[in-house]
C-alpha cells in the first residue's frame, strides 16, 4: 500500500471520528504552541537586546553605584553604596586620559510635556542631561543640526537636542523646521540645534521620544545632593577594554577616596556582559519551556494511545476483512502508524501556527523589534510530533497487525 493511500485513509479514519481527533489534536496544539511561542518570544526579545546593545556601542562600558542584588520580586534595586555626584563625575572625566572617550550623563525626568506653540506632546517624555560626548558613546546619529559644543555642556545654556518622534509632534514630521526654534520644558525655553536621527524601540523603550539638554543645565534645574551621575566610557578597539576597564577602577577609587582595604563601591557592566548574562539567565526559562512542553505532549501522547487503541477495538472487524483479503500485518502496522502520525502533524502545524502568532504578537507589541520567523523552534516542533506520533502509534499498531483474521472477523 502506498504512503499516500495510507494518508488519505488516515485522513478519512480522522474525519469519521472527528471530536476525539480534534480533541487529541489541541493537546497537542497547545505543547507545540508553548514549545514555538515561548522559544520564538525569547528569541525576537534577544535579538532586539541585541540590536540596541550594538547600536549603543559594542566597545562601551558603563560605571554606577552597588545595587542589591538581591532585592527580587518585582521591586526596584536599592543602591547599597553612595550615588556618583557631578563634581566626582566630572572629575573622573577629566583625570580619565586612557585612549577612550568618557560621557556624564544623567536622566532629569520621564514625565515632562514639551511644548511648541500651540502643539504639545504627551506627559510621558524622558529629558536627560548629557555631554558633548553621550551622542558618540551611545551610538546616536545628528540627522540635522548639530550636537552639543564642550563649551555649551559645561555651561548653563538653553539648548536641546530632540528625537524624532518629538518632531513628529511638534513639527508635523519636518526636522529642518525644527532647528533654531524654541520648545518649552516645564515652562523653561529651549533652542533647538539638532534633530536625532531615528533610532528605534528596544523593550518598550521609544529611543526617538526624547529630549537631550546641556549637562550644567540638567544639574541647575534637576540635580539633587542625592542624584546620581552615569559614567559611560567607549574605547576605539575590543582589545583595550580590559584596560580601559583597569585604568577606570583605580582612578574612581581614588576620585571617591576609598581606602586600600575598602571594596570598590561601585560596579562596572560591560555593554557585551549584559547579552551574556541575558543568554544565560534565559537559558534555564528556556529549557523550563521545553520542559513544560514535553509534559504537556506526554498527556497528549497518552491520550493518543488512547484513542488508538480504541479505534482498534472499533474496528476489529474491518482489520480481518483486510487481511483476508491480502494486507499483511506489515500494512495493518504502517496504517495504524501513519494515522496516529497524521494526528500528530496536524496538532504540530496548529500548534506552529498558533506558537508563531503569538510570537509575533510580542515580538510587535511587547518588545517593539524585528520579528524572524523561527525555521529553528517550527522544524523542531514538526520533528517532536513525528516523534511522538511514532512512539504513540506504535503499541496499538502492533496490536492491530498481531490480530487473528479469523477471529477479527467474527468480531461484533
């Protein structure tokens, strides 16, 4: 008997007893689409990471105060050590003479409305104070205008540097209208010298919605005794990171004037490390993923025998009947395999289908990056339900094959 004769019987053997086949078929749905959703989603947010990281610059390290680690469950870390303040910050700069660039930065607020005329955005803009160096360092490009002069960062200057979608807002979508003009922040002006070009989303986080001001500035209307000031330094070569990273712990050990035997009290996080610790952590929600995937085809695989098993006692009579006419128990057991593998395949294509969707899904609205369809997770997926569609069938297809024509036949 040909594969395709064995497919379309199966096929026909499905649509005679369609509610315990579709039942069978969603169990399985649904260990594919836990298996190709998860690992997809997982997939597409590592790649966004990893785009913005790369974006950000790769050859970057970042310098802030000990968090607890171990503050878990939702909560914000807690600063264990003292914050970095602007005159340590810029102290740090200027001492710093290894063969990188170093910026101070630091965010002022995430809720400030910007005004232009009679167009205004929503209360949910971040304003950051920066240096001449920030847009180098963190991978932004000038679209129009001009970045920030070192002169105009270390004084106290009105000026701005803004994202794209703040042009979108306030200049109908034209950056050149935008240079030179003024925009309102809390009620203070400021004069626009550069358009960002468009950068993109990474894990919520719009890059374009964003306003940048002069350091000196940000520290007059926002800075605190308690604020803390991001270090970040960009080195031109891989190869000088360790170095660069050396150079900066012990000129910021003794900028904060810590003792021989005092630890640092402050951490350094390579831009590189956090793909790594991100891989890593992932890893093991990854393989719980699998895990519970494979639980979940078991259940399925079980109710599969199941239903095997009782289509062989159903029909029993219709096994003598082909026997008795030539088939051998060779064709019976392939029959039997291949129905249960039809089963199995069909549930695996839901289940893909559903798994990419919803992949898709995330990958659009939750992490706002590039969605790749998962040829990986779907041909895995497949494979797994041959797998179990093979080891599912193969009990109750020996079964079947073994059984005495005669004896079936007299069947009722």
């Amino acid at each position: 008997m040909k594969l395709t004769e064995n497919i379309s019987r199966a096929l026909k053997n499905v649509r005679s007893n369609l509610l315990r086949s579709v039942l069978t078929l969603m169990i399985i749905a649904f260990g594919i689409t836990a298996l190709v959703g998860i690992l997809t989603s997982f997939d597409s947010l590592i790649y966004s990471l990893s785009d913005n990281l790369s974006r950000m610059g790769a050859n970057s390290f970042a310098i802030k105060p000990k968090y607890d680690e171990g503050v878990k469950g939702g909560h914000r870390r807690k600063m264990v050590s003292d914050p970095i303040s602007f005159e340590q910050a810029i102290a740090f700069k200027e001492k710093y003479n290894y063969k990188a660039k170093t910026t101070v930065n630091f965010t002022c607020t995430q809720i400030a409305t910007v005004k232009h005329e009679a167009e205004e955005t929503n209360p949910n803009i971040p304003v950051i104070g920066v240096d001449e160096n920030f847009i180098e360092i963190k991978g932004h490009d000038i679209e129009y205008g001009r970045n920030f002069k070192p002169t105009e960062a270390s004084q106290n200057t009105y000026k701005a540097l803004i994202g794209s979608k703040i042009v979108d807002k306030l200049f109908n979508g034209r950056p050149e209208k935008a240079l030179n003009k003024f925009i309102s922040i809390s009620s203070r002006r400021f004069k626009v010298i550069g358009v960002l070009k468009e950068k993109g989303a990474s894990m919520g986080r719009n890059e374009d919605d964003i306003v940048m001001i002069p350091l000196l500035t940000a520290k007059n209307l926002y800075g605190t005794a308690k604020k803390n000031y991001k270090l970040s330094v960009g080195v031109n070569n891989a190869e000088d990171m360790e170095a660069a990273i050396g150079v900066a712990t012990g000129l910021l050990r003794n900028v904060r004037r810590l003792r021989l035997n005092e630890e640092d009290d402050f951490q350094i996080t390579k831009s590189d490390s956090l793909m790594g610790i991100l891989k890593e952590n992932t890893a093991t929600i990854r393989a719980a993923t699998i895990g519970i995937g494979i639980i979940t085809l078991l259940g399925a695989s079980i109710g599969l025998m199941n239903i095997m098993l009782v289509s062989v006692t159903e029909r029993t009579r219709e096994i003598g009947i082909c026997k008795a006419v030539g088939a051998t128990s060779r064709n019976i057991l392939i029959q039997f395999l291949t129905e249960a593998i039809v089963i199995c395949q069909l549930g695996g294509i839901v289940g893909v289908i559903m798994g990419v969707s919803i992949g898709y899904a995330l990958t659009l609205f939750v992490f706002q990056g590039e969605f790749r369809i998962p040829w990986l997770w779907i041909f895995i997926g497949l494979t797994v339900c041959f797998i179990v569609g093979l080891i599912s069938g193969l009990y109750p297809a020996i079964k079947a094959s073994k059984l005495d024509p005669i004896e079936s036949l007299r069947y009722e």
